[in-house]
C-alpha cells in the first residue's frame, strides 16, 4: 500500500504543472501553465516588470523573438502588450507542448511557435527583430555563442533583452543600455553599437 502511494506520488509529481501570471495588457492576469523541466525557470514577475518598463510598455507594432522560449511568458506577455507578432523557439517537447496549448487557450493566433535548436533557427532564419528576448540555459556558454549572431537578426533600433549568470558587459559590437540582478540572476536590455 505504501508503496503505491509513493509510486502514486511520483507520477503526480512527474506531470505537475507550474503556472506563471502574465503581468499586464490584453491578457492581464491570465495564467500560462508550463511542465516541470530541466533549466526551465520563468523569468520573475518583478524582473518582468522592469524589462516592460524598459520597453516603454507598449509593444505595438514590434515584432519579437522569444528564443529559447521555455513558459513562453516573455513572448506571450510582449503579444499581451500588442506586439504584432512574437516567434517563440523552445527545443524541448514538454515546453514546447505547453506552448501550444499556453497559445490555444489565449487564442494568440499571432503567435508563431517552433521546436527548434536556437543555432540552427538563427542560422535558418533571416527574419529581423524589433526586441529578442534571449534567456538561454546557464552554465553551457550560450551567450558566448549568441551574441556574435543575434545582431543579424535584430532591425535598425531593435533591443536584445538577456539573461545570463553573469553580467554582460558592453564591448565593441553591443552596448549595454540597462542592467540588473535579482538573486542569481542578471538581466540587461542591449542594442548593436552604430559603428559595428
């Protein structure tokens, strides 16, 4: 008996889902649900918030991508705020299966969602940004490879947010316009510097 309600247990928790509260916009307050996955960490309501206010609150208009794409909040919450359209990227299954049901139940219809390596849809895609919202797993040197890539991708004014376990600091290709860290976390709006 014992060991069926452990087994029992162990399957609920398997399957568990987590929810995250969009902050504001069209979908204020609606709840996006997302599995239980390795790395997979939505980016914190107060974080949120500050990226938004960075943004201008407003979206509309801007075409966005959400890379690595995990909850989907970011990507959700910029459509949210009347971005015109968001591509949210997620390779693994689980996340991106609850991306797609996150868009059936908000009826995103401008969202467009691919399961796809982050490298191999830069390298596919030509398509350019107006914000890329870039929260890659830690400890495995994403940002590394990323950022010499992700200015192709973004429009004259376009804005790279980034999540990293470490500061970025500005350098001869990008210019960090803003920064901040909450626990382990440090997060930064970036543009490409004119001259690159």
């Amino acid at each position: 008996m014992a060991a069926t309600l452990l087994n029992q247990s162990k399957q609920s928790t398997k399957h568990k889902q987590n929810k995250v509260r969009i902050g504001a916009g069209e979908w204020r307050s609606r709840l996006l649900q997302f599995p239980d996955a390795e790395g997979l960490r939505p980016t914190p309501d107060r974080v949120r918030q500050t990226v938004f206010n960075w943004l201008g609150q407003d979206l509309t208009g801007k075409v966005c991508l959400d890379l690595f794409a995990g909850t989907g909040v970011m990507g959700f919450e910029a459509l949210s705020r009347h971005a015109k359209l968001v591509v949210l990227v997620e390779l693994a299954k689980a996340p991106y299966q609850a991306l797609l049901q996150n868009q059936l139940t908000l009826q995103a219809t401008q969202a467009q969602i691919s399961q796809q390596d982050a490298l191999l849809f830069l390298a596919s895609n030509q398509q350019q940004f107006d914000v890329i919202f870039c929260d890659p797993p830690y400890q495995k040197q994403w940002m590394d490879k990323l950022l010499p890539l992700l200015g192709e991708h973004l429009t004259a004014e376009g804005l790279l947010y980034a999540e990293a376990e470490y500061a970025i600091q500005s350098n001869t290709q990008w210019q960090v316009l803003k920064h901040g860290k909450a626990g382990n976390v440090y997060y930064h709006l970036l543009k490409l510097n004119k001259s690159f």
